[in-house]
C-alpha cells in the first residue's frame, strides 16, 4: 500500500510508478487537484483519501468542486493485524511535536498505525502505539530533499514500512523495521 500526502496539485512522476505496483494507496491530504487522484493508479483501484486544510473548494478548479466535497476528514481502514487511521493532521497540529504527536496517538489510540500529512516532513516513529506514519511531500513544495512517500507491506499481522525519496528520475529506498 502506497503512502501519500501534500502533493499540492502534482504528484511526481516517479511516485506514480511505484504506486502502480501496489495494490493500493493512500492520500493523506491537500491533494490540490482532481488529476493527482487520477494519476494514482494502484493495481487493485482503491485509494484512500482524506481532507487536507487546502482541499476546498475555493482553492480547486471549479470542475473540481463535486470530487473536493467528497473528501472525509478521517479514514479507517481494517487490514490483517489492525487498523490504519488517516487524517490530514491540520485539526489538531501543535509546533510542539510531542504535544502533536501525542494528540494524534490520543485520536487514534485503537489503531495499529495513524497516517497524516501537513507538516510535509517524512516520519516513521514505531516508538509506541499507534505507530506515525507521515510520507512527507509527494508534490513540489517544501519537499525537503525530493518528493517521498512510504509503502507499507502486510503480510498476516506482520507489516513493513518503506521510505521511498525520489530527486529527478533517481530514487533512494531506505527500509525500516518492521
């Protein structure tokens, strides 16, 4: 399952590759545009977005505004081994990371793993339940180093995350633990 987020209205080239090779994928938020949903295309079509503090209509296309009024604010999915929660993260956003993070965990406290985007910086803490998982910005703004996503793999009740930091054409995987 692909992890993206902040694409602001673009999605890089080479994040779209890599999403066509898992069976799905995930938005967490100010998407910016209808196209960036297009372009995603996992094998098996399911994609799960949610509502960034940018994904409104105002700052849409007016064509768009029917697709931006579909997003949730939140999403659960249930796969082998627990949940996954997404949300943008903008609603309970604190510039302390701790108390961020701590509100974020508190939201979501039944999950295996809470997704979120805003702060466009990747993020891997499996430091205590739920885990965070922030892929950073898959777009061209305040990507800090390239454009990056995360891809999560479940196999049963054992899952693997990814990072994955694109600059150009060229790509850098660091794996993490599961």
């Amino acid at each position: 399952m692909a992890i993206v987020s902040d694409t602001h209205g673009y999605i890089d080239p080479g994040i779209v590759h890599l999403v066509a090779g898992c069976d799905a994928a995930i938005h967490a938020g100010d998407i910016g545009s209808a196209s960036v949903l297009e372009a995603l295309r996992p094998k098996a079509e399911l994609i799960f977005a949610v509502a960034g503090n940018n994904d409104i209509a105002p700052r849409w296309d007016r064509s768009e505004k029917a697709v931006v009024n579909t997003l949730s604010d939140q999403h659960t999915i249930v796969l082998p081994g627990g949940t996954i929660s997404v949300e943008h993260g903008h609603a309970v956003y604190d510039d302390n990371m701790n108390r961020f993070h701590q509100a974020l965990r508190k939201r979501h406290r039944a999950s295996r793993a809470v997704v979120y985007g805003h702060t466009h910086v990747r993020l891997f803490d499996r430091s205590e339940k739920p885990w965070l998982l922030n892929p950073g910005a898959a777009g061209l703004v305040r990507n800090y180093g390239g454009p990056s996503c995360l891809v999560l793999e479940v196999r049963d009740k054992d899952w693997t995350v990814t990072e994955h930091v694109f600059s150009g054409q060229v790509e850098s995987a660091t794996a993490a633990a599961t």
